[in-house]
C-alpha cells in the first residue's frame, strides 16, 4: 500500500514551491479503507472513550497510544485494536494529570504536557519525572508537543493580556525532555483577530518534519519553514472565492449558544457565549471565507489542509468537509472526504488516525488507509 499511494504522489504534476496551482479536475480523491476501529458504546471499561483528544503511534512498534480527558489516562493498542496497558490518572501528582494529557512517543519516551506541568513515562508507562511548563507572558494553554530531529516541540494557545487586540497567537517551544527544561519560545504565529472575525479561532500552524506549515489569511496560501529561522516557500492554489452569508453573524451566534446544549454550568457558558458573540459582532465582517479552516503536520512531509470554504456549516462542529492532502514540496496530492464527525490526529504516508463520533455521539478511534480513487469535484 505504501508503494501505490507514492505512486499517486509521483504521479501528479510537481510544481515549484512558489508557483500557483488551479485545484481543479484532475485531483485523485483518495478513497478510505478502514484499518480498525477502537471503542466500545458498551464493554470493558478500557475501550470505552468518554472524550478521548490526543493520539499519537510510536513510530518503532506502531502501538497507538490514546488519551482520555474524562478518565485522565493513555491508552495503548496494538495495530488490532488489542487493549495493552495504560497509565496516569487524574490527579495533582507526579505522573497524574489535571487536564486532558497532550503527549508525543519517541525516543523509548512518551513526554506529557497538562497545563503548566509535563511529565515523562518510558514506553511501558512507567514514570520518568515531572517538571513545570513555564510560559512567557500570557494565559497558556497545551495544545501539543511533536518529536522532531532534535527532540520535541511543544505548541500552546495563548492569550497576551498586555497588548490590546493582538488576540490569540500559537507558540512553539524547544523542549530539552532530558533535563525537563523547556527553552524560550522560538516560533510564534499570529491569528490577526481584527481581520479575521468569525474565523480568528482557526488553527493557523502546524508542525512538519522539523520545520512549519503556517497560513494567515484567507486565500489557499501555505508557507512552508524548513526551519524556523528560513525565509518561507510560498504554496499557491488557485480556489474561487465563497463569500461569506449575509446571516454568517446570526449563524454563527446561533451555533456558539448551541454549544451550551447539555454543559454542566448552562448559564455561565451562555453568558461566555454571549460575550464572545458581542465582542465577534464588534468586528468588521470579512468579504469571503478562508479556505483553510486547519492543519494537520506530519513527520514526512505531508500536511492535511481543512477546506473550511467548502464547509457546509462553519459555526458548527462535526460537518462533512473535505481535506486536501498537500506535500511541502509543491504536490496537491488528492482529496479526501472524511466521514461526518472524524477528525484527523496522526498522518503518514498512506494512513490517517483520528477520532470519530458513531451513533449517540460515541467516540472510536479509528484508522484509514488511504488509496486513490477517481478525481475529486472542481471546486476552482
């Protein structure tokens, strides 16, 4: 399978790094076949999922290792679906989480960030140390850590109280898991709030390799660092304009209320709803949707790109939209339609891993291989 789908990727008409390419009918779509499928609506206790969001494959034995905020542990697999082990739990402990756990496998190590701590298991998960995740200035959030060539990088979401309208910003921190130092921030990718309105909260960065593919406007523009210090490829394709409905503001205040369906606290997050509609509504509404609503890196060069334009339901999550698959060095490489509700956390070369929501919103962990299959619709 790993020769056929480098079979679609050679196949197709490279372009430069820098050269426009129309998104149009000669687009494999890449067909998924379904590898396994983890999860249980009722059964051992260890294949049931109340809210798994980080998943990650070691790259040596290819075990899946899932993590689960509900229960607050990892999960380990084997390439069947076979439960092995797990480890951590909830708790202020060394080796215990507070939050949903965002780790990486590699290097015989699994390294952990939860909030302003991190943790270090070996492989088997047994525990290693613990240290604190030190921000600069802001209010920080985890969202993830990757292994590169030189160890990991550790990504948050951050809020700068101190400069007024600068808004949400992602950075990248060099994380030294020997020592459990984390270094100063070295990369950093801004969201630009006050241009972007209803779709600032769009993922705008992702890691690749050892370097970054990051967008920041609303055209199907991707710039591709081979390092974090190089000057960026430009990757250009050529996509018509949506604009954006005239109700996008009712829609999307209609969509961050509903949200608040079934919370634990209905009135205060309504009243957080309500704040973020007034403070949305404040915004200049931009002309045309992005098109590229988010990112998925990978080790090998490989990026799935969101095709937010092409969401039939933008303030809404779980909608059927489709995915490009990009290679950095210039390759559209095909489309992908991902059933309702799968959202993508691990790629490679000819499989993607991720979440999807079944019948009654029960989560599986499910894994595809990726073949080509036909073109996929003009959508230039």
């Amino acid at each position: 399978m790993r020769m056929l789908f480098l079979s679609v990727l050679v196949g197709l008409t490279a372009c430069s790094p820098q050269a426009d390419v129309v998104v149009g009918d000669l687009i494999p779509t890449l067909h998924l076949e379904e590898i396994v499928r983890i999860g249980t609506m009722e059964g051992p206790e260890e294949t049931q999922f109340s809210s798994p969001g980080a998943l990650d494959i070691d790259p040596d034995t290819r075990e899946i290792f899932v993590g689960d905020a509900v229960s607050g542990n990892i999960r380990v697999f084997d390439r069947h679906g076979q439960f092995l082990r797990s480890f951590g739990r909830r708790g202020q402990g060394p080796g215990e989480f507070n939050e949903m756990p965002v780790f990486s496998v590699a290097r015989d190590t699994v390294l952990v960030l939860d909030r302003t701590r991190m943790h270090l298991f070996d492989r088997d998960g047994g525990y290693l140390k613990s240290a604190m995740f030190k921000m600069a200035d802001g209010l920080a959030l985890p969202m993830g850590v990757y292994a590169d060539s030189r160890g990991w990088v550790g990504l948050t979401m951050e809020m700068d109280p101190y400069a007024g309208g600068r808004g949400a910003f992602e950075r990248y921190y060099r994380i030294d898991a020997r020592d459990a130092v984390v270094e100063e921030p070295f990369f950093e990718v801004h969201h630009r709030e006050e241009t972007q309105g209803l779709f600032f909260q769009q993922q705008r960065a992702a890691v690749v390799g050892d370097g970054f593919v990051t967008t920041t406007g609303p055209e199907y523009e991707l710039r591709y660092h081979p390092t974090p210090q190089s000057e960026p490829l430009l990757l250009r394709f050529e996509v018509a304009p949506v604009p954006v409905s005239p109700d996008a503001l009712k829609e999307y205040a209609s969509a961050r209320r509903g949200r608040c369906e079934g919370s634990g606290n209905p009135t205060r997050c309504l009243k957080l709803a309500d704040d973020r509609i007034a403070e949305t509504a404040s915004r200049p509404v931009p002309a045309k949707r992005p098109v590229v609503g988010g990112l998925q890196g990978s080790s090998v060069g490989l990026v799935l790109v969101k095709r937010a334009d092409l969401d039939p339901t933008p303030f809404h999550d779980g909608g059927d939209t489709r995915w490009d698959l990009v290679h950095v060095d210039g390759h559209l490489v095909g489309a992908l339609d991902f059933p309702p509700g799968f959202s993508p956390r691990w790629l490679t070369e000819g499989e993607v891993w991720g979440f999807q929501l079944g019948d009654y919103d029960v989560p599986f962990v499910v894994g595809y291989r990726l073949e080509a299959k036909g073109n996929a619709p003009n959508s230039s």
